[in-house]
C-alpha cells in the first residue's frame, strides 16, 4: 500500500486515534520493516471501538502481533 493510501486510512471517526495513527505515519511509519508495515496496514483494518479499547488500555489485543504494534505506536509520541 502506498503511503498516500496509509495516510487515508489514518483517518479515523475517533480524534484519539487520529491523534496517535497520523503522527506515528507522518515520523515512523517509513522507518518500519516491509514485515511492520503490513503488520501496521493490518492494524489499521480493525474497528475504531475495538482499537480505541487496544490503545486507551481498556482492553488487551489478543494478537500478540498487533498487540506489540499497539505498543509502538503508544510508544511514539506527538512532536
């Protein structure tokens, strides 16, 4: 996907989220292994009930994969 595309898909109906995918696209995403990105791209996929819960710690990712990607974008912060 290019990056165009992730940034589309960046956008959220939650401002939280938008708040946490675009910086983290803007910074990060070009740093990210081939094997991140498509982990990232899959990331986006999810629902925004669902990841809001992933990212604000209401809930666990049961995906261990997408769990640590949730991390490392938690992980970024806004400049």
């Amino acid at each position: 996907m290019n990056i165009a595309r992730v940034r589309w898909a960046c956008r959220r109906g939650m401002l939280e989220l938008d708040v946490l995918f675009q910086p983290f696209v803007e910074h990060e995403y070009q740093h990210l292994s081939d094997a991140d990105k498509a982990l990232f791209i899959r990331l986006l996929e999810g629902e925004d009930p669902e990841l809001f819960a992933w990212f604000m710690g209401h809930e666990t990712c049961p995906d261990p994969e997408l769990a640590r990607m949730v991390v490392q974008v938690r992980g970024r912060e806004a400049p």
